[in-house]
C-alpha cells in the first residue's frame, strides 16, 4: 500500500469514466491506496449529487454493523479482526450484503426484545414465588394458633 506524504512526487491527472465502469474503476484504484480524490464541483450541494443514494445505504449498513458489533462485544464472543480493509464488494454483492445486514439486525432486535421479556418474566415469577412462600409460612403459623 502507498503513501501519501507531502515529500513524495506526484502528478495531477483527471479521469473521464463511463458511468458503467466508475465503479468498479473507482474501488480498484481506492484499493491500491496511490491515489488521492478533488473535488471538482465543490459547489454543489451534498444532496444533489449523483451517487448521494449510494453513500446513504453505506451509511445505513455501517450503522447496521456497528449495532452487531457492540451486540457482540456486550456477550463476550471473541470477533476475528483480520485487520486488513477487505475489497470493495460489487454493487450485486452490495444488494446481498445489505440483505444479509438487514436480517441480523432485525433478528438481533428480536433476541434482545425475546431476553428482555424473559427478564421481566422470571422478575415476576421470583416475586410470585417469595409471595407464596411468605403466605405459606404466615398460613402455617396461624394454623399453630388455631390448633392450640
């Protein structure tokens, strides 16, 4: 991987890319990590840009992951950390990913409602439980007085 260092030559170079291949182009060349990005249109708005739908739903899956990930931590369960940026997925591969992401999430949110009402069930139970046993204990008591 390259560097990008003040002192190291590099040379002004401007890209015109088919729409199609801008892609795939773009992750190659951001994967080898010798290349730096300038914004040509400074002055347009974030949101009007072309590819603003596409950081949003990367956005939406890093959140997504984030979520897992302290979920993951909360229970202790060792993660492997390769500790290398993967390659940039295809855009078919980002439509599965995104899936994938959406399905943990909804099943992670499921497990934790599933726990916390377990919870709450054996909160109540214990409670019934002690109530129970004090009755039990105050019925046996007045049944000694009662005898006697």
């Amino acid at each position: 991987m390259g560097a990008l260092l003040r002192s190291e030559e590099m040379t002004l170079c401007q890209l015109f890319l088919q729409s199609e291949a801008a892609y795939t182009c773009v992750s190659e060349l951001g994967e080898l990590g010798l290349v730096q990005f300038r914004d040509l249109n400074p002055d347009v708005n974030a949101f009007q840009r072309k590819f603003v739908n596409e950081v949003r739903r990367c956005d939406e899956m890093e959140r997504k992951l984030r979520f897992l990930e302290k979920e993951i931590k909360k229970d202790g369960i060792p993660m492997l950390d390769t500790g290398d940026n993967p390659d940039a997925p295809a855009p078919r591969e980002m439509i599965d990913l995104e899936a994938t992401f959406e399905k943990l999430e909804n099943e992670m949110k499921e497990v934790n409602a599933n726990s916390e009402a377990l919870k709450r069930n054996f909160l109540e139970l214990t409670e019934l439980k002690h109530i129970l046993r004090k009755t039990q204990t105050f019925f046996e008591e007045v049944s000694i007085y009662i005898c006697i």
